[in-house]
C-alpha cells in the first residue's frame, strides 16, 4: 500500500492538463528502470511496456496520463499541483480520472513481469516460451481530447488481442465494489447549421426564418426514439439531447442563421438517424466528434475478469462486484472498433472525475492493483 499510495502521488503532482510529455517521462523511466520489459514511447507521446512482445496472444491493462484542466483548489500559487490524503483518499486533479489507476497498473504489471521472469528461469527455453503469452502496459495521451493517443497507436500499428481499460467502475452496481463494464455508451457530437433570408423584422413574410426552421429541426430529433444494444444479457440505452441554440442578430432583424448543438449518446451497433433533420429545408447536419461505444465481444473474457474480482474481492472482505454497464465513452471504444476485446474496471468511482474535489480510495487502488496483478500473472 505504502508503494501503490507514492507512486499514485508522484503521478497525480505532475501537470498533465496542457502538456502530458512529464508525466510521461515518469512513466517511461519508471517502467525502464522497475522491469527488464521492452518499452516504447512512440511520436504522440504514447507509453507502453511489453513482457514477451509477439508471443501468443496479448493481454493489456490500459490508461491515460493525461488530465482535465485542475480547479482553482487544485493549483497551488507557483501552478503546482495540489495533493493531499486524509488517509483514506488522496485528494487532488487527476487522481482518480486516472493516475491513480496508471499507478496501479504500473505496478501490477511489474510484478507480473517478474513472476514470469522469475518462472521462465526454472524451465528450458523452448518450454519457457510457449508456457508464456504477451502481457502489456499502456499509458495514452489526449484520453480527455477525444482518445488523441490511442487512435495515434491504432493508426501506427498497435494490436492488442484483450485489454482492461482502467477506468472508473467502483460502486456501480452497490457500495464496496469494483464492478467489470462490459459495455459502455459513445458519444456523437454534432451541429444542424441552419440557414435562412434575412429581412425586416416588421415584414417576416419577406424572409426566411433560420430559428424556426432550426425548431423545426428540434421536433423532428424530439420525436426520435433512443437507440438500445444488448451486450452479453446486459440492455444500453442511448439518448438524445439539444444543448444549445444560438441565432440572430438583432430583435428587429429576421435571422438567417441558427446554429443547434446535440449531444448524443451512442450504444454498440446502434445509432439515431439524425440525417433525418435535413429533410427541413435550409439544414445541414455536421458530425463535430464520434467516440465510439464499446461492447465486449467475448462472454468467456467478461467472466475470467469477474471471477478475478470476486475472488479478489472476497479474499477482501469486499461485496461482490457485478457486470455493469458505463453511461461514458473510454478508450475501450477505439480498441474495440480495431478489434480488441475489452473490458473497463477502474477504482474511480461516479461523481468523482473532473470535480474540484477529485479523490480516490486508497483501499480501493489497492484492490485494483491486486486485479490487475492476478490477471497479468494468470495469463
């Protein structure tokens, strides 16, 4: 605990909210000189570490370093960082979206390396080899962009056969526990640019309305029916909504142009026909962003990551975690768009990321890391 409760405030002092390249030397170097396992730091900035690089088939734990930008509380004068614990939590941006999570892999993948390393010693070298699969670390960039990292490694290569996404899953479905996501939603961002004729507000016959054709455009995604997936006996409900509206120029003059802004949220296999909105006259539809939705593809992977929690968490004294399904996107959706079976089980828990009080449970880090360690070791 000690280890897992340092590294996890090494990690979260460093400012990662503009520029991810010191916290990534961290852990580039930290994985250098704690392992004897091949590790790359690629162009986008990306970290990964590898134990039998090509060997059968890859098992990876999976976060980001990067971070959203800290509260007011959070900075010290100097632009610091500020970390503190009461013992049980550690306090401070990024904690538990996500380093806390990257701290706990690291260290559950260094143990596994040794374990294998400590294991090959007492058996031949062809024996040794084809007792072993690959077991990989990876720490992204620009997570909170939009998955800038991952999406950089997918386009350079990177295959991963299965991976743990670290992200938060505690107290999901019950206080007390990690639960394992085996489905998670995406997010579509979009725009309806709405066009119209401008004119005289005392003569609106004259023109052409951009807001009422921009209300037309919002009953027709109001009448929209959400989107819903089954994922191993699990239901994912989508949703639709208008966040903003923004036209016009002045109260006497007849906008001829309206802008609309939706947020959509996307299930596995499943998306809402927004093109149907430019079947009003003047609308155009624009996808700004598209994070994908993750389902995972393999019921057998799903319940080995469940029975390792369960028996970790039963060792603990724990409750007993269940498989849950996540309301928000992760890097798990580009993995698994490129093929990677993934499932998310993390130590954050809701309510936690992004808020001026960002914390995370020491207890709870540390039953992650025995998750992830059992994982890597039973590979």
């Amino acid at each position: 605990m000690d280890e897992l409760t340092s590294l996890t405030t090494d990690l979260v002092e460093i400012p990662s909210h503009e520029d991810e390249r010191a916290a990534g030397d961290f852990i580039e170097t930290w994985l250098r000189d704690e392992t004897d396992a091949e590790v790359t730091r690629d162009d986008a900035g990306n970290v990964l570490a590898r134990m039998n690089p090509g060997v059968g088939e890859s098992l990876a734990l999976v976060g980001h370093h990067d971070v959203v930008p800290p509260a007011a509380r959070q900075l010290t004068d100097d632009g610091d960082y500020v970390v503190e614990s009461d013992g049980e939590r550690l306090f401070g941006r990024g904690a538990a979206d996500m380093k806390g999570a990257v701290a706990a892999s690291m260290l559950a993948f260094r143990d596994a390396v040794e374990q294998r390393s400590t294991g090959n010693q007492t058996m031949s070298g062809d024996a040794a080899t084809q007792s072993d699969r690959e077991v990989v670390f990876a720490s992204f960039v620009g997570e909170e962009l939009g998955g800038n990292g991952v999406r950089a490694a997918l386009d350079d290569g990177l295959s991963l056969d299965y991976a743990v996404v670290a992200e938060g899953s505690t107290n999901y479905s019950g206080p007390d526990r990690t639960d394992v996501v085996v489905a998670h939603r995406g997010r579509r961002a979009s725009t309806l640019v709405v066009s119209g004729t401008a004119c005289h507000a005392s003569v609106p016959e004259e023109g052409e309305n951009a807001v009422y054709r921009a209300c037309d455009a919002v009953d027709v995604i109001r009448e929209m029916t959400f989107p819903e997936s089954e994922v191993l006996g699990h239901t994912v409900s989508g949703s639709i909504a208008v966040t903003e509206i923004d036209g016009g120029s002045a109260w006497n003059v007849i906008p001829d142009e309206c802008t609309v802004t939706i947020d959509e949220r996307t299930v596995p296999g499943g998306y809402a026909d927004l093109s149907q909105t430019e079947t009003i006259k003047g609308v155009e539809w624009v996808v700004e962003q598209d994070l994908p939705p993750m389902a995972c593809d393999d019921a057998d992977f799903a319940e080995r990551v469940l029975t390792a929690a369960r028996t970790v968490h039963e060792t603990r004294g724990d409750a007993t975690p269940r498989q849950v399904t996540k309301p928000h996107a992760t890097d798990a959706g580009w993995l698994a768009q490129e093929g990677t079976t993934c499932v998310v089980y993390g130590p954050s828990e809701p309510g936690e990321a992004h808020t001026k009080n960002e914390s995370v449970s020491l207890d709870v880090l540390e039953r992650c890391y025995e998750t992830y360690r059992d994982l890597l070791e039973g590979w």
